[in-house]
C-alpha cells in the first residue's frame, strides 16, 4: 500500500540561513560550519526581498538559522523587519554571543521561541562537543534570555559522552529554565563524519536513549518534540511543510538539504511558487508520499506492519543516492553487520 501524506500548497514555515560562518567548530556540525568558513551573509536588502515574497504568499513562520544567525552585523534589523511584517520567528543559536543587548533586541522583537545548543547538563560533557569556554557563556544566555521573559528550548545531540543519567540532567536543567527539551541523534554528515568513531552511540543505544527521554519527559511534564531516529513512518515535512533558504538566496526541501544538488531557484529572481514547485521539491515529495520506502522495504515490513519513511536527505548526504536507507536506520546496521555506522 502506498502512502498517502498531504502536502501544502506553498510552505507554512520558512528556514533561513543568514551565514555559514560560526564562532564555534563543533565535532557534530552537519554543514562543517566554523570561523574559518568565508564570511558570507545574506544581505539586508536580499533579506526584505526574501521576506517581501514569504509573507505576501502567506507563509507563517521564519526560522533563523546557520552558522551562527548572531554573527550578522544587521542582525537587529533582520527580526525588526520579521516583526513589523507579524510573522511569527524563531532563532536557533549556539547561545555564546548572547548578552544584555542581544537579549533585549531578541525580546522587543517577540520570537515565538529561542533555541539554544546546549549537548550537555555540565561543563565537560557539553564542550566535549562544542569546545572550551563555551558551557559558561550558554548558561548565562538561558538566564539572561529567561530575565527577558523569552520561550525558551533546549536541543541536545546524543553523543556519545550522553547517557540516562545526562538525559535526566537535561530535563532538570529544562524546567530551572522552563524551556522545551529536544533530543536529537547525531546527524552523519559534515563534521560528524570525521569524528563519528568518537562521537557516536550505536543505533541500538540511540533508540533506548531516546525512549528514556520520551518516557522521563512525560514524567515530568516537560515539553519535547518527538525525536526522529529513522524509522518512524510519514513523520518528514521536507518540501510539503518547510522549506530552507540559503545565505545566497538558494531554496531548499529542507535544512539538511541545504548544500547538495537538490538546490531549487534563487528566491531573490523566482517566486515562492516557483521554487516550491521546481524539480528538487517535487522529487523529494514523490520520494516521501509515493514511494514505499528504501532498498530495505520488504526487511522492515517484518519489523514494522506501518514501514517507515527513511529521510531522503540524509541516505543522500551519506551515501549519494536518496533511495538507500536513512544511515541512522537499526535495521540497515544490522543488515550490514555493523552497528557503529561507522563510514
């Protein structure tokens, strides 16, 4: 049976990459973003072209993101002018660069949430991941951000320093803060690759750390997006729900489409429409209503009555090819013999 999934007419929420540059080099990084990255922003003037044509075609939501959005010079310019056009933003940051100033220019402006980086509930485990001097200076911005009463949440990356215990840490930390709490696998890709014989849990671990959180967050009422780890069916909104723009201009199924050939029209020459209906969207939506699943369909129906939808981004980003499984899939390490998924 094939599956049916509905999809938008034009996109509800829109990411926007201000940059690639970043003042961190984190060991997962699914763009290899760093300070050593040229420092290419997307401009004001194509910043108001963009959101001209967003908001004249009724998309909803704007998400800021990179990089590290902060490091735009007009960045205060930026969510001033989402703000005057009433759309509701969000902000996903490493949260270093937040101080006094940034947080007031950050709460006159309404975002419907800030979303911070932060892989650890201390020191060690965090700049694990994301280096020296950097736990300190994200705690501060949580309670700077919380003193500007601005909706918190928290993404964490289960890494490989990451177990119950620090899942539990997290969750304390969430509600000191009363912020959502989202866990999220490593991503393959990037400097993950790299790295990944360091950083990584195996698929097995990932899900029994997963279904902890969901079971600890439920007990203590703490808000959370539903973690995907590969193998949950039609849970995707690449190219029916999202879609991402890059610092260029470039449009995007969805974020971790950003840099590879799936690239639509520029939104600064085509039209919302236009890009929301070129080749690469309409590829990606074939791929997540139409198609059964990847080379691994007839193993996971004996696993799953429901099979599963593998994420087309990522089986392209790791292998070059949008048909084989989601690299993060239990059933394809198995298969392979290997459980580490190790490239």
């Amino acid at each position: 049976m094939a599956f049916k999934v509905r999809y938008l007419n034009k996109p509800f929420s829109v990411s926007i990459f201000l940059t690639k540059c970043c003042n961190l080099s984190c060991k997962h990084c699914v763009y290899g973003c760093s300070s050593d990255r040229p420092k290419i922003f997307l401009s004001l003037e194509d910043f108001k072209t963009i959101l001209d044509k967003l908001a004249n075609d009724g998309v909803m939501q704007i998400v800021l993101t990179g990089g590290e959005p902060l490091l735009h010079p007009n960045f205060a310019n930026i969510v001033k002018l989402i703000h005057d056009y009433g759309l509701s933003w969000r902000l996903i940051t490493n949260g270093t660069l937040i101080n006094e100033d940034v947080a007031r220019v950050i709460a006159r402006n309404e975002p419907s949430s800030v979303i911070i980086s932060i892989d650890g509930p201390d020191k060690a485990t965090h700049e694990f991941i994301r280096g020296a001097n950097t736990f300190e200076r994200v705690i501060n911005a949580l309670q700077i951000l919380k003193k500007h009463n601005v909706k918190l949440s928290i993404n964490t990356v289960l890494h490989r320093m990451i177990d119950e215990t620090k899942i539990s840490a997290m969750i304390e930390l969430a509600i000191k803060y009363n912020a959502s709490l989202n866990v999220i696998p490593l991503y393959p890709s990037g400097n993950a690759i790299k790295n990944w014989s360091k950083i990584s849990h195996t698929p097995l671990t990932v899900r029994k750390l997963v279904q902890f959180y969901i079971e600890e967050s439920k007990r203590y009422g703490v808000k959370r997006e539903e973690p995907s780890i590969g193998l949950e069916p039609d849970t995707c909104g690449a190219a029916r729900m999202f879609m991402s723009i890059d610092e260029y201009g470039y449009t995007y199924p969805c974020d971790l489409f950003v840099e590879t050939d799936f690239r639509g029209p520029s939104l600064l020459e085509a039209d919302v429409d236009q890009c929301w209906n070129s080749i690469p969207f309409k590829l990606v939506r074939k791929i997540l209503i139409d198609i059964r699943g990847c080379v691994l369909h007839n193993l996971c129906q004996k696993y799953s009555s429901e099979g599963c939808k593998p994420c087309p981004a990522l089986a392209y980003r790791f292998f070059k090819n949008i048909f084989m499984p989601d690299p993060r899939c239990l059933l394809y390490s198995i298969e392979m013999g290997d459980t580490s998924l190790g490239p």
